[in-house]
C-alpha cells in the first residue's frame, strides 16, 4: 500500500527483475544438469565401447573417462554458481 509520495514503478520494477532473475537461474541450472547428464551418458558409454574393442588400452581410456568426467562435472558447478550469483544479487539497489 503505497503512501502519499511513494512511487510503486520502481518497486514494481524490483519485483520484475528479481522474478525474471529467478527464471533465469532456474533455467541456467536445468540446461547445464541435462547438457552434463547427456554428455557424462555418452563419454561413459563410448569408454566402455572402447574398451571392449581393445582391453589393452583400458587404463589410458579409463584415466581419460575420470579425466572428462570430472570437466563435465566442473562445467555443471560453475552453471551452479553462476545462477546462484544471478539469484543472490541485491536487486534492491538497482534503480531504473
């Protein structure tokens, strides 16, 4: 309820941006989980295809598996901390 003098267009403003803010972050961390979900899918799978063609190779395409998995994994966390930024910004600063 706004008062005699009050401007209710930045406070609407505020809620705006903190509500589209939300909708960003939920979609930064949705498309980053399946894009690493999908991707960790198809290096497991072609390390064990690999490996089954040749066992004799199976330490190297095992250290390189761990090795792009933990990489995925790294890009999954940054999108993580990446919307977690976008949503913890103080909008209420931020006047238009």
């Amino acid at each position: 309820m706004p008062l005699l003098a009050q401007d209710t267009t930045t406070i609407q403003n505020k809620a705006n941006l903190y509500k589209l803010s939300i909708i960003i972050g939920g979609a930064i961390i949705t498309l980053a989980a399946a894009a690493g979900a999908f991707c960790q899918a198809k290096a497991i799978s072609s390390a064990c295809e690999g490996i089954s063609r040749n066992p004799g190779s199976a330490p190297h395409i095992r250290f390189l598996l761990i090795f792009g998995l933990v990489l995925i994994e790294t890009l999954v966390i940054y999108a993580l901390l990446i919307s977690i930024i976008v949503l913890m910004v103080q909008w209420g600063k931020y006047v238009f």
